[in-house]
C-alpha cells in the first residue's frame, strides 16, 4: 500500500469540506442570526450577525 504525503492528505480533506450544504434552517451560532448572504472567497456564504 503507498503511503500518503502530507500534501496528499490535504487534498482529500479540501475535497470533503468543499461539498458541505446548510444543515437545518439556521446556519448560524447560537446567539446569532442571518440576515441575508454575502460574497467571500467568490461564493455566497450567509451573513450572521449578534442578536
């Protein structure tokens, strides 16, 4: 069996977070709510803010 670079492991685990979908109807903290998306890194991420 081969053995895994440090890079390598890298990789899959960028590949694992990068399909991740909002769970439930809040995906905010606890104490924080959404009001509205906004533009990071050239994706649309929810814009949480304090209560």
């Amino acid at each position: 069996m081969p053995k895994t670079t440090k890079k390598q492991k890298k990789k899959t685990k960028a590949k694992k977070t990068k399909g991740k979908k909002m769970k439930g109807k809040n995906p905010c903290w606890k104490g924080y709510q959404m009001v509205g998306m906004k533009k990071k890194g050239g994706r649309s991420v929810p814009n949480c803010v304090p209560k």
